[in-house]
C-alpha cells in the first residue's frame, strides 16, 4: 500500500527565550554551572542525579531543580541526600520553561551553589523546544525505547551537548544496536558526546561525571 | 532538606472538542470503531498494531492512522501488512488533535473500514489533553519505564480505558511490581482494564484482543 503524509505545522512555542537569556546572566553571575537533563519517563535522570550527587559530594556544591507534571517523588529522593531541591509542578505542561526556572533560582541561595542539575519533565518532544537558559543540554536515551529514536525526535538529538545511553546493563534483552544508535545521532549532531552507561549498576559513569568535571571547571573559573 | 513546591499554570490546550465530536460522528456514521493508542516513546505502540493486524486480518477492515514528530518508520512498517495507513508527521507538535484526524479521516476510504488505530505521538502528557473523537483510549505503560509513572502522570492514566503493560518478557531484569502499578492505576481510575502482556512475545495478549473483538462488535452491530 502506498502511504499518504500528510504535514501539519503547529506553533506551540511562546515567546521563552528573553527568559532564558535572563536566567543565563543570574547563574553566570553567580559562577554556576546549570544543567538541563531531558528524556523520555522512566529512562533514569532521577538515577543519573542521584549518582552524580553521591560521586561529586564534598568537593561541589550541588542544586537540583525537579519538574514534574505532578508528586515530589523525585525531589523526596533527592532530598534525603541532603542537597537543596526545589520541586516544580507544572499542573499538565509538559516541559519546563525559563520562568519556572527563574521562579525556582529565586527560591535558591544562588552564592553557595557550583552546579545546578535540572531534571526536566519526562517527554522527548517539547523539552528540547523550550529554552530554560542552562549552558549545557544533556539527554538520556534508555536502551528499552529502541535504537530509532533520533529519526522519530530529531530536534532533542540536535540540541544535545551530551547524549547518555543509559541501561546498557539490559543490552542483551533488546534489539538494541549502540553503534547504529551513535551513527544516528552523529548524522543530526557531530558534535555531541555520547556515553553508554548504566545509572543503576555505574558501568560507563566516569565518562559522564570527567566530562561534567570538566564542564564545572570552565564555569566556575570564570569567577 | 525541607522540599519547595512551585505550582505553575499554563493553558496549553486549544479548543479542540467540538472537532473531536464532529470526528466522532463522522465514524459513527460508517460504524467504524476508532481507537486512539497512547504511550511514551518506544513503549510498544507499534509493535501491539502490528500483533493486532496480525490477529484480525481477514475478519475484520482496519486502517491505521499513525503519528510522529518526524519519520515514517512505523507507517513503513505497517504498510508491508498491506493495511492502509496514512502518517501525520506533526512537525513538532508533541500530539495529535483532532484536525490532523479529521485530515486523515478525509483521506480514508471510510466505508471499507471497521476499525481504526490511531498511533498518538509518543509522549504520555500531552497526547491524553487532545480529544481526537476516538471511541477508547487505550494506553501502553511499558516495565522499564518503571511503576511509579500513574502518580507521575495521572491524567493519561485517568483517562485509559485500557492500560497495557507491555514488555513484561523483560520482567525478571527490572524492578517493576504489577501489583503496586495496578492498585496505583485502581485508585485513579477504577474502570480502566489492565492487561499484562509482551507485544514480542506474544504473551497476555489474547485478554487485549478478545476485548478489542467486543468493542467492534458492540460498534458495528449499530449498523
């Protein structure tokens, strides 16, 4: 059968990046290094926090900032590390958007901050859309959602600084292809970085945490 | 660490329901039963369509709508089935809406159809706003994404009259409890059936497809 595609545009996108820029002066005045992590539900950026929290504790101050459409589960496990968190609900929209974070940084003791982690809401579509002003964009990939998701969400594979391939400790039970996957995602983005890892068992992390060390000493030397 | 919530309003929806009603009416009018299958990406959509054509072909007309930000992958896919397909690409928008469907209907041969999938953007929010006209909602929540996602995202878990748990071959590998994830999907919504199966495998879904089988029949035998 032949098919039909039919291409329909919407314009769901306001007026966000003024914000952006805004929140973008605050934390550089402060010297912090934020970050927004996007994904689909359920593929591991509470997991990848949490990790990173236990592994940079001590030697960098840490912020999280938790957007959900709703419940403070995420922020809950944060919170018992002992790190500063603030829970955004967004009542059904499912991204974050500059003012919330704006909203968030003026809840937050900026000057004893070095790095703020944003764990944006579930969904691989309108997250990567909306601006938050962060320096970096990191996206986690889980290996259950399947190996062609750059062709079906190219815009999230395109504005990704950072690409995690995560739950590679279940590679053996999907038809996952990791080098098909990186091909992928370097035809939309040369230059992103990508790290297979496992948030749950720590395989393949210290890529992911000497590349955020290293990101954090750009920013923080700026002071 | 004592936890702020910010609770943020925004409207994202438009006034999409009196199309979702002409919509309905229009495949009332053919007695098609039409039905909108919902999910994050990579859960499965695809894969319980294509099990679904599989089992019905030869009994029963069905035609398939699918949607994505980009691609035609799973139309591609579909179409080597030799069932007719029409793929809405929605450059960029994160749901289908009931106008992209009615552009669709517009190109179906409606008569020589008695049931209708819809594919929905892979997304577990936005998809659950946007009333598309479909007779059932069904939803696929598949075990890596992990069983904390009702109170996570309630309303498309409100919204389900069916929830699928799909890939539950891969059980053994993941910390998923179906018990704690059917009583969560319970108490938002009683009604909602739930079915645990494996699209690969095959394995539960004959309780899918035997409901599936009284839905037609309850609407094409308003003819």
């Amino acid at each position: 059968m032949s098919i039909k595609v039919l291409t329909i545009k919407e314009d769901i996108l306001g007026a966000n990046e003024e914000k952006a820029k805004a929140n973008r002066e605050l934390v550089d005045k402060h010297h912090i290094l934020m970050i927004n992590i996007m994904s689909s539900p359920g593929a591991g950026k509470t997991s990848l926090i949490l990790q990173t929290i236990n592994r940079f504790k001590g030697k960098t101050r840490i912020a999280v900032i938790e957007g959900d459409v709703a419940s403070t589960m995420d922020a809950d496990k944060v919170s018992k590390l002992a790190v500063p968190v603030i829970q955004i609900n967004t009542a059904g929209a499912c991204h974050l958007d500059a003012n919330m974070i704006r909203k968030a940084l003026d809840n937050l003791a900026l000057e004893q901050i070095d790095l703020l982690l944003i764990e944006n809401v579930g969904n691989l579509i309108c997250t990567a859309e909306f601006a938050l002003g962060a320096h970096k964009q990191v996206m986690l990939l889980s290996v259950p959602e399947g190996d062609d998701k750059p062709y079906k969400y190219p815009l999230m594979f395109t504005e990704a600084d950072v690409v995690l391939v995560n739950k590679i400790d279940v590679l053996p039970y999907f038809d996952f292809n990791v080098n098909a996957f990186s091909k992928a995602v370097s035809g939309l983005n040369p230059s992103a970085k990508i790290f297979p890892v496992s948030a749950k068992t720590g395989e393949g992390l210290e890529a992911w945490f000497s590349w955020l060390e290293n990101a954090i000493k750009q920013q923080t030397s700026t002071a």
